[in-house]
C-alpha cells in the first residue's frame, strides 16, 4: 500500500510553471529518489507535499488522509517531516534542545523526555555532542541533527532535500548508513539528490524531472540509461525541455 | 495539551544550576527592608519606578529575546492599559484592582490583535508595523480631548494605595516578584525553548512540528499582559496618565533595557531596567541629552559585551584565560 500518494501537483511562479502535474507514490518502508538537474522543480515539489508552499492544483494524500494544504507543522504531526537543502536547525540551541524542541509535544504520558532524546541522539550518532551549540557543529553533523530533528517528531516518512550536499564521501556513506537502518526498521524515505552515485545505494526506484515534469519513472538502473534523461542532464538535440 | 509534556506546565527546575536566580532572590528579600533603612522619598520613588519598569522590560524580553520578534511598540500595551485603567477610575470610580485587571485585559486583546497582525511579518516590516500601532492611538487621544484628555492627558484618579509610598512600594514590589518569577519559570521551561525555536528559524520551528503561529501570537499575548500590568502600575502611582505613556520613547525605553542588561535572560533585561530607569528619571530634564547617551549606551554594549552586563562576568573569565594563555 502506498504511503504516501501525490496526484497532479502543480505550481506556477508568475509565469513559470515550476511544477508540472508531477505525481508519483511511494510505498511503506521503501526509498525513493526523485532526481533531476539543477533547477528542475525538486525543491519546490518538496516544499508542495509538505506544506510550505500551497499547490494551484493537484492532491498530497498521506497513509490515506488528504494533506493537502495543510499547515507544515499539521503535516508534520501527521507523520511526515523534512529536512532541508541547508540545515535549518536552530543555531544557539544545543543539540539536546534542537532534538527536545521538536520531541517536547510528542512524548506521552509516563515516559521518560529526556530518555526519547537520547535515544534519537544516539541513533543518529550525536552523542556525547549534546551540549554543543549547533553553530559549532561540522556540516556532517548538522545534516544528522537535522535528521534527528525529524525522527524525533515520530515520523512515517523522511522526505530528505540534497542530504549529501557539502559532505566528504566518508560522511555520506555513514549517512546512507544510516539510512538504510532507518529503513530497515519500516522508515519510508524520499530523497531529493541529484549526486546519482550516492544515490544509487539507497533508492532502488526514482523519478525525474525536467523543467517541472515527470521525464521518467522506474528502477534505478532502468531510468539512468533512458534516453530522456541522458539529455535532460547532458543536453541533446532533442532535449526534453523543447517536446 | 492532548497528551504528554505540558508546554507551560512543568518548568524546569530554576535554581538547579544558576546563581544568578538566588541572587535576584536575595535582592527581593533585601527590598523588603528598604522602606525602613531608606529615608529618602525620591530614592525610594525611583527604585519603585525601577521595579515597576523590571516588570515591563522582562515581558519584552519574552517577546523581543525569546521569540525574536522586536516590537517597536511596546508602549501599545503600557499606555493602552494605563489609559484603561485611568478612565475606567476616573469616571467610573471603580476599585483599583478592577481597573488594573481591566487595563491588562484590554493588553491581552491588544496582544491578540497585533499577534495576529503580525503573524507573517518580520524584522524591519514588523518593525514599522509595531512602530505605528501605538501611534494610531496617541493620534486617537489627541483627537478626543473631552473623553480621553487630548493633549493634557487625564489626571485626578484614584492613586494606588491612597498615596502612601511605603504600602504604594510593597505592592509594586510583591507584583514585580511575582511577575520576574512567572516569567523566568515561562522563559526557562519549555515555552522559552519553543519561542527560541522561533527565533532560531521559524521554517525550521514548522519542520519540527511546532506551531509557529500560535506561539507568536502567545508570546504577543503574554508580553502584552505584563507589559499593561507595568503601565497599570505607573499612571495609579503617577495619578494620571498623559499621551506620552504611548509615546516612542517608551517604546525604546524596553529595547535599551533588554540589550543593555542582556537579551533572552530575563534577569539581564531586570538589571538594564534598574540602570535605565535611574538614568531616565535623572536625565529627566535634558530631553536631547537622554537620547544621546542612550545611543550611546546602545553602540558601545553592543560592541563590547553584546551579551549585555549579565554576560560581563563571562567576558572577564574569557579575558583572563586569553591572558594566561598569552604569558
């Protein structure tokens, strides 16, 4: 069953169409990569399905409830939460009050807050960094607070905006790690990235877009040797862009 | 709240790691006995005025600290609710406590109605519009000279506690206590931190699921209420109220006091109210010279020790270990 579900989004800025009846669904548990050159729409699409922009048409439907138009943090405690291009965390917090802030409104009655925030901390590999200040953080541990941030809201699904932007290769493998862990344990994620060969290892289906359309959806490896996409990234004579 | 961690509801343990609480504690108790040790009206008039203003630039901390959302109109609330109450006693006779209730009831609409205005506005925008809104009514009193006094303001009502300093400083000094307390129970537990959130990065704040909006409004609503309570306090002292309660200066009065005392700290904002006040009602009589020195004030803490003096003994540390680690 799909978890997550968009149907016709579309988003005009003045005259640009930024993006184009774009739809595609996600099912439980997996990742999907949605890739596409610079420019492309993948932002905006994700500031669609998660509210912080509203949609001229089409629908976001979350585990089978409409979400569309809805305030981002209602989504958010709906069961979806983002990160973003760069880390928004909240910089003269320390990493526990980063991870409390977003916690403080999910703990249930009985439990222990300070022990839901160590948990989130250690699994996304922060600890003993808890008093640090968020500004003092290297760049790989923003992007894992920031992560943290979001699996502290209880969330279904993780839509992640250029993960890997600005890391080392020996940071986005432990990233990706830490990924697949997530996924292992019924996490559904959706990554925007356009870095294909980190990408590779996580998502085994993707969709592309080009100038705000939908150019091609599928496995992987099927989707890279397509033609369409080949010009979309590289150019052609026939280029998406101009049918 | 549905379920889990209050928001408001518990606070965080105040006294855990931080002296400088005892310390604001210590210096209440030590008020208690200054009507008997000071001899001098004017003095104790003054640190009444002094407590008076800690209320008022501690509910701007909340606001302008916490949430980061700098008003530039707080005197909205401070005379808005001093007028209130003053017409309210004046020409209904009614009790003084009703009046001031009444005066922080009307703040907690204003709070509402500029919250709600400023929802989507930020830094120089919610500026200008903060700017205005008290000046809407200043204009709105002067229009009006037979109801609201016009110019000359309104004077002759009721004066708090019938006009006897000492019971008149014991008052103000139980409710600044009681305010400086609920405010740093508010500011250091969980509300302070959403606010902070706000602050930080509100797209951010919304990712993490919290409600930006309605804590913005809250910080306005709050800030507010404590902000008329403060201005309630003044013109039941003072005996009258005049169009300058609503004036830009005493919408920059809480400004100066939170960056010089330390903003988001509360008890900083308490010190730099201390130090303004004084400064204010000696400075009384050179209205140019006031602006002035607070500019400068302003320019040098912030280029000095922009943590404001509540960071000043973290500043000396610093310096210290910088010079050991020279020699």
């Amino acid at each position: 069953m799909a978890i997550l579900e968009v149907i016709g989004l579309s988003k005009n800025f003045g005259g640009l169409t930024a993006v184009n009846k774009v739809s595609f669904s996600v099912e439980k548990g997996k990742v999907m990569g949605i890739v596409g050159p610079n420019g492309s729409g993948k932002t905006t699409a994700f500031n669609l399905v998660t509210g912080f922009i509203k949609p001229d048409s089409g629908r976001v439907v979350l585990n089978g409830e409409d979400i569309t138009n809805l305030k981002p943090h209602v989504i958010v405690s709906k069961g979806m939460a983002r990160t973003f291009q760069v880390a928004r965390v909240f910089r003269h917090l320390s990493v526990y009050e980063n991870i409390k802030a977003a916690k403080l409104l999910k703990v249930k009655k009985g439990e222990s807050l300070d022990g839901k925030i160590a948990e989130v901390v250690s699994l996304v590999g922060l600890k003993g960094k808890e008093n640090e200040q968020a500004l003092n953080l290297p760049i790989g541990d923003l992007k894992r607070l920031e992560i943290g941030r979001a699996l502290a809201t209880d969330s279904l699904v993780l839509l992640l905006d250029e993960p890997f932007s600005g890391l080392s290769h020996f940071e986005v493998g432990e990233i990706v790690s830490l990924l697949l862990d997530l996924v292992k344990g019924g996490m559904t994620v959706v990554i925007v990235e356009h870095v294909l060969r980190e990408l590779k290892r996580l998502a085994e289906y993707i969709i592309v877009l080009d100038f705000g359309v939908k150019i091609a959806e599928g496995l992987f490896e099927d989707v890279i040797n397509q033609q369409v996409v080949r010009e979309a990234y590289l150019g052609g004579g026939t280029g998406a862009s101009n049918k | 709240m549905k379920n889990g961690q209050g928001v408001l509801w518990p606070p965080s343990n105040l006294f855990r790691k931080r002296p400088v609480y005892s310390g604001v504690f210590l210096f209440s108790i030590l008020e208690l006995f200054f009507p008997l040790l000071i001899r001098d009206y004017w003095i104790l008039r003054i640190i009444m005025f002094a407590n008076i203003f800690v209320i008022y630039a501690i509910a701007y901390d909340l606001l302008a600290g916490y949430a980061g959302l700098i008003s530039f109109g707080h005197s909205l609330f401070f005379g808005g609710a001093g007028y209130v109450a003053g017409l309210l006693s004046l020409n209904l006779g009614w009790p003084l406590i009703v009046c001031i209730a009444t005066g922080c009831a009307t703040a907690l609409i204003f709070g509402l109605l500029l919250g709600y205005l400023c929802l989507r506005l930020k830094g120089p925008y919610l500026a200008v519009v903060t700017l205005i809104c008290p000046l809407v009514l200043v204009t709105i009193v002067h229009l009006s000279p037979t109801y609201l006094g016009g110019d000359n303001g309104i004077a002759g009502f009721a004066q708090l506690a019938g006009g006897s300093l000492r019971s008149q400083f014991y008052i103000v000094l139980l409710l600044t206590i009681l305010s400086l307390f609920a405010i740093l129970l508010l500011a250091q537990g969980n509300l302070g931190l959403l606010l902070k959130t706000i602050r930080e990065d509100e797209m951010g704040a919304e990712a993490a699921g919290i409600n930006t909006a309605n804590y913005k409004v809250l910080a306005f609503v709050i800030s507010g209420v404590f902000a008329g309570l403060a201005g309630t306090l003044y013109v039941h002292i003072m005996g009258s109220v005049a169009p300058a309660t609503l004036s830009p200066h005493y919408a920059i009065l809480p400004i100066i006091m939170i960056f010089l005392g330390g903003a988001s700290s509360i008890v900083g904002p308490a010190i730099g109210a201390y130090v303004i006040t004084i400064l204010d009602l000696y400075l009384l009589a050179f209205p140019y010279v006031r602006v002035i020195i607070y500019a400068a004030i302003i320019v040098i803490v912030l280029r000095f020790i922009p943590g404001g003096l509540i960071a000043v003994p973290k500043e000396i540390r610093r310096f210290k270990k910088w010079q050991s680690s020279r020699s």
